[in-house]
C-alpha cells in the first residue's frame, strides 16, 4: 500500500508530527540518545544470569545485588548514593533437595541445585525413603479412601492446595507438576511456596516431567523415592540503595523513583523481579550524566531513586523517611518493565493512582506514553504518509517492535501500594509489563527480555521523573492542560459507558440505574477537580496558573453538567419505551446526612506512618479485599474535599462491591474515634 505526500492540515488520532510538551525536543533527544537498553540488560546478566541458591553470608547483609549497584553507583559518579539496611525477618533458606527415584528405576527426579524452584520454599528439612501415591487435584472426593500414611503424594494441583489436607492424613511430602501456563511453556515450574509447619516437604516438577510420573502412578507401577532436603531459618536484614540527583531547590519537594531489586530472597527472576532495577539504574546514570555534561539542566527538584526489597523494604523505608515522603510529589514505580512484549502478546502498562491520590502524575506519564507510541511507528493516512518512525527508541540486540502500550485503572500488587498508603500519603503510579507468560516461574530468565524494551523502559523513567521535577509555572501550566483535556475526554469516555448501561435498564431498576450513573459521573469530576488542583504544587504563588486552573475546573463542571442532562434524557428515553415513568433523583434521608458531613484526616495518620489503620480493623476471610477498601476510605479523607457521600460515590465508581454507606460512615467514626480523621 502507498502513502501519499505530507500534509499538515488533517487532525488525526496519532498525529503526523507529534509533541511532548512537557520537555523541549532537545532534552528528549538527549535523554533517547544517552539511554541505552543493552546496559540495563547487562545489569540483568549481573544480578539474574540463572536462580542460585542464595549463601548465608548474604543474609547479614552483603547480598550480592547491593554488591553489584554500589559498584555501579561507584562507577557512574551517582551523587548521594548510600545504602540504608533494616531489620527483616527470619527467612526460609533452602541448602539442599534432591528427590531420587528407587525403585523399580534409579534417576534422578529433582534436584535444588539444578533448579531452585523444584524445592518449594517453606520445606521441612527430611531425609525419607517412601512409595509415591497419586491423589490427582487433591480434592476431598479424590482422597476418600487413600491410605496417604507414611507416603509422598503426586498432585497436579500446587502444593499449597492440598498440604493441610494430605499432612492431616499422614503424608510426609509432597510432589507436584502444577503449573500456571502449562501450554506455554511446559518445562515452567513457579516459584512456589507451602506454608511452613516443620513437618512436611514439596518438590514441584515441570508439567512435562510431571505427565510421565502421573502416566507410570496411572498404570499401576509402584515407584518408591528417596528425599533428601536440609534448610534453615536465617535472620534477614532488610537492604534499601538509594541515589538523590538533587534539584536546585535543595530539601525541598521530591520526585521519588522506585523498583524493587529483591522479591524476597530465594526468587531470581529477570522480569521480576530485576528488570525495573536495571532500567532505573541506567536512567539514574544517564540523568546524571546529562546533567554533569551541562546538556541538561539541573532540575527544580530533586530525584531520588530507590531500590527495595518489595514492600517488605518499602514499608520501613518510607516510615523512617517521614520527613522525605512530606515534601515528595509522587512516586513513580517500576516493577517488571523488560518483557520482550510482541512474543508475549503483552503491553507496557500505566497504572494510574487511585481516586484518592488523583493527581497530575498519571496524566504527565500518559502524555510520555503516547509520544513514544506515536514516534516509534510508521504513519500511513489520507494525504500523509511516513514510513519510518519519527523518534525511534531501538537496542542494537532488541526488537524494532512498535510501543505496545495501554493505561488502566489503578492496580496494587507493589511498592508504589505503599506510597499510596493513608499513613504515606504520597501518590503513585505503577509501569508494569502485563500480561506475563513467565510470571513468578522458572521461566523469567534474561532470554525473554527485550533490550528495546528495556530501553524505553529507561527512557520512560528518565523523562517522566525529570519533566515533573524540571517544571515550573509555564509547564504547570502545560501539565494543567493535560489533565484537563484528558479528563475531558475520560469523562465522556464514562458516560458513553454509563449510557449504555441506562440503555440496558428495566423497568425495576431504570430510576436506581439513572441514580447510580449520575453518583459515577459525580465522583470521576472529583477526582479530576483534585488532579487539577495538584498542578499547583509546581506553582503555588503563581496567580496564572492559578487563575487558569481554575477556569479548566469550571469548564469541567460544564462538561460534567451535560453529562448528567445526557444521561437523564436518555434515562426518560429508556423509560418511556419501557411505558413507565422516570422518577426524580432525590436522596435518601441517610444519604442527606452523609452529605453534610466531610471528614478530613488529621496529620496523625502521617506522624504515624504506613500500616496506621492495622489496629483499627484486620482483612477477613470472607473479604479479602477489604483492607485495600478500608485504606481507600481513610485516603479518600485527606484534604477534606469529600463528604461520606461522595466517599460512597467514588468507592462504587471504582469497586464493583465495595462497602454500603452504612460501613462506610462506621468506619470513619472509627477514625475518628482514633484521632485520624476530624469532624
């Protein structure tokens, strides 16, 4: 197909010559040019080549991946580096674990020093000769009548499913061929764990090793096995490297960039958990390089980077750096960024922050996303066309794949959780890779990262952290832009959304839908007002900005003001073709008292720091999730913007069953009770 000459006068969806805005081209292209995919490759080849069994020396203290980056740190120059150690807690070390076959042949069936993933962390240390017995999926049914005594079973459910079950029956160890993906990849084992009682092992086999075995049990042979596992409890010690490239507002506010270089201790894995490490340390080195250069300016404010053991280093960190997480804009965490994504058939993801963080964050990295989208592609459309990408970000030894990317909803899952904390109180957005075939398996090693990837992943880094820390009252100005005619957009993306569910309405629940829909619409104007409103962090005594938020604010309500006549027409529509009629939307008495009422947390929930809310209410088994509901209501206090109903109304529009109003204002009286929030 041809494309015709260049036009400049059609508007299109990727435009022909697109514009970051946020940074000057020059700094950009600077940025592109330094960064480099192959270095943050290397770095995975360092840390990850294969998993090993981790020494005990290590433990203390001296692991050898905070060996490696205080080289590195050494190396590249990188200012303020030090590394920060916590007290962990006592881990489970594998030593040694081998699994023979006895009888009626002699091989060898496992072993943890060719594969650490074989044993499954939380095993009991054993030294047994005993018969394999097949349970299939370890179901109740399936183990009515076994004489499991004294025995090793074979599962093709994970260990963890049937470990109580089958110990209370008297099994001594477990082997199972469980895998998540097993037509992917069938030589896949996870990177699993039993829960550790002292008194039974588990072995996990690759789906292909794990037929066979199944085949022979299936057939009738009598297979005996020999186990043979030693391990330990060591105490940990919590290691957290850190580089501040510092601004020239010096302890003033911070742009803090995260990845966590450990997932605990026994997992190597090269996407994750190594890949947003290797790609924050390359865009640490290059910011910093630019900057000494003098190619760049020195920032506004400062950029620290940190490297954590995942939330278990996150946690203590963030409590002993009170002081650094007051003053912090918004963090910006990298977990698992390297996967080579066209032969995963996965995306580089943006998750945003929740409602209760809103802020200019996630609009300043969708902007970089998209540029990178619309540089590293060709163009073809009526009256334009170019062949070639206008910017591309490509690794000598990685693909020239196009940026596969995509922006969702706020997921947990990682540091950026803590941030987002009610006692952190910092917003934050995670970049992930997703999905991912070689998720928490023996398959995450260096061959199924993309140095491309890894490239853009450093790129996206370096960028998004130094346009927000390098802006001032004209780019705050530009930032305030962005939001507000993505929210513009995003609003009308919910009520085309919430339209047709209006469409689908019943005559039962035509008037409870109506409600439900103008309360959605409601709670997304919130969040976007208060996404506006943090542009003036970057600008707080600058009457323009000011001024000019709050003109995009006001066209925002006129926006969300013919939503809610959209819906409603459309409402009286559904209505009247189901020959009822549409009530008017009244609140109910006990939505009229949650109306008056607008809690704003006090700074007690700061001074105390993340995990306050632990002693006010512990997750239950038949919730899972309500921690994370519990922590969105204390968080959706701060700044005392919400009222309990409008609290209620930005739950529902982003929780499909979150907690009643009822629970919800119980709740903040217990926060209240606490001194956390105020009334």
């Amino acid at each position: 197909m041809a494309c015709a000459g260049v036009t400049q006068a059609q508007n299109y969806t990727t435009p022909f010559t697109p514009k970051l805005g946020l940074l000057s081209d020059q700094t950009y292209d600077y940025i592109v040019g330094e960064s480099s995919g192959e270095q943050a490759y290397y770095h995975i080849l360092n840390w990850a080549p294969y998993e090993r069994n981790r020494s005990k020396e290590e433990y203390s203290g001296k692991y050898e991946e905070e060996i490696y980056i205080a080289q590195r740190f050494k190396e590249y120059g990188l200012p303020n580096a030090q590394i920060e150690h916590f007290e962990g807690t006592p881990v489970w070390d594998g030593i040694e674990g081998s699994l023979w076959e006895t009888s009626p042949k002699l091989q060898k069936l496992a072993d943890y020093r060719d594969l650490t993933a074989e044993l499954l962390q939380g095993s009991s240390n054993a030294e047994a000769e005993a018969e394999l017995i097949w349970i299939g999926r370890g179901t109740e049914k399936e183990l009515q009548g076994l004489d499991l005594k004294g025995k090793i079973v074979v599962t093709e459910a994970a260990a963890s499913r049937v470990q109580l079950a089958v110990r209370q029956a008297g099994a001594i160890g477990i082997v199972s061929y469980y895998a998540p993906r097993p037509l992917v990849d069938p030589i896949q084992i996870p990177n699993a764990s039993i829960r550790n009682d002292s008194t039974i092992f588990a072995f996990n086999l690759s789906p292909r090793d794990g037929y066979v075995l199944r085949d022979r049990l299936l057939r009738g042979e009598q297979i005996k096995v020999k186990a043979h596992v030693t391990t330990q409890h060591v105490k940990s010690t919590l290691s957290v490297p850190s580089v501040l490239i510092e601004g020239t507002e010096k302890g003033g506010p911070e742009v803090i960039v995260s990845a966590h270089l450990f997932e605990g201790y026994v997992k190597f894995g090269a996407n994750d958990n190594l890949s947003g490490s290797a790609a924050t340390l390359e865009a640490a080195r290059v910011l910093n390089k630019l900057i000494s250069e003098g190619k760049i300016s020195r920032p506004r404010y400062s950029i620290r980077f940190l490297w954590i053991p995942e939330i278990s280093g996150t946690i203590p960190w963030v409590n002993a750096h009170k002081d650094i997480t007051e003053r912090a804009i918004c963090n910006l965490n990298f977990d698992m960024v390297g996967l080579w994504l066209s032969k995963s058939e996965s995306y580089f993801v943006l998750h945003r922050t929740p409602f209760s963080r809103a802020h200019f964050v996630n609009d300043v990295s969708e902007a970089i996303f998209h540029y990178i989208g619309a540089t590293n592609k060709g163009f073809c459309a009526v009256g334009a066309g170019r062949p070639e990408p206008l910017k591309p970000i490509y690794s000598a030894t990685g693909s020239h794949d196009p940026f596969y990317y995509t922006v969702n909803a706020y997921q947990g899952s990682s540091d950026h959780v803590v941030f987002n904390d009610f006692g952190v109180q910092v917003p934050g957005v995670m970049f992930v890779t997703w999905p991912d075939n070689y998720y928490h398996t023996s398959g995450d090693r260096p061959s199924i990262v993309d140095p491309t990837q890894l490239r853009r992943a450093v790129v996206t880094a370096a960028v998004s952290s130094y346009a927000i820390a390098s802006a001032d009252a004209t780019k705050a100005l530009h930032i305030a832009q962005e939001v507000a005619t993505n929210a513009s957009k995003r609003l009308t993306l919910e009520e085309q959304t919430l339209l047709r569910d209006i469409n689908d309405a019943k005559v039962n629940n035509i008037n409870q839908v109506l409600k439900r829909s103008i309360f959605n619409l409601d709670a997304n104007l919130t969040a976007e007002l208060i996404a506006l409103e943090s542009t003036l962090q970057l600008a707080p005594t600058d009457a323009h900005t000011k001024a000019y938020v709050a003109q995009l604010k006001a066209q925002l309500r006129v926006n969300h003001d013919q939503g809610v006549r959209s819906l409603t027409t459309a409402a009286q529509l559904r209505a009247s073709t189901l020959n009822t009629k549409l009530a008017a939307i009244t609140l109910t008495a006990e939505e009229k008292a949650a109306d008056k009422i607008r809690p704003r947390a006090t700074k007690k929930a700061h001074n105390e720091g993340h995990g306050v809310l632990n002693t006010l209410e512990q997750p239950t088994k038949e919730r899972r999730y309500v921690r994370g509901y519990k922590n969105e209501i204390a968080s959706l206090t701060i700044g005392g913007l919400r009222s309990i109903l409008d609290i209620k109304k930005a739950l529902d529009a982003q929780y499909p069953d979150a907690e009643s109003l009822e629970e919800i204002k119980s709740y903040i009286e217990k926060l209240k009770a606490a001194g956390l929030v105020t009334y």
